[in-house]
C-alpha cells in the first residue's frame, strides 16, 4: 500500500535507511519543514532524517545501502 512512499533518506549520524515518507502527513515522525524527527533502525537513535534526494543526488551505492534497512511500517 505505501510502496509509492518508500523513500532512503539519511539520519543526523549518517545512517542510511528506506522510511514511509508522505507529503505534508507523518505517521511516525514529527514533521519539522523539510526534515523530520524519527527513530532510526540503523543507529538504534532518535535524530533528524532527510530525504536523500534532496541532500544532493544519491550515488547507486547509498541507494543500494539504504534499501537494505526499512524501519517499521506501523507506527
């Protein structure tokens, strides 16, 4: 259902994962303008997440990494 809205984005650490990301809605996340405050899978954290195509263009490999994690699909 939500497969359209799979998108990698990058924690404050780093970190690369896939997470539901709605236009101006958020399920599990508190929305702050273009970024958001969410848990994060990879570092076991909670820090602010972007979504990669708006950090520049993403390289195959970032992309490849971030597809290896998604966080929880419920909130």
């Amino acid at each position: 259902m939500f497969k359209s809205f799979d998108v990698p984005v990058r924690c404050s650490a780093g970190h690369l994962f896939t997470t539901i990301w709605i236009p101006l809605g958020s399920l599990k996340a508190v929305r702050l303008g273009w970024k958001r405050y969410q848990y994060c899978p990879v570092g076991r954290h909670w820090a602010i997440v972007t979504r990669l195509d708006w950090a520049g263009s993403p390289s195959p490999e970032e992309l490849e990494q971030a597809a290896l994690v998604h966080d929880v699909r419920i909130p």
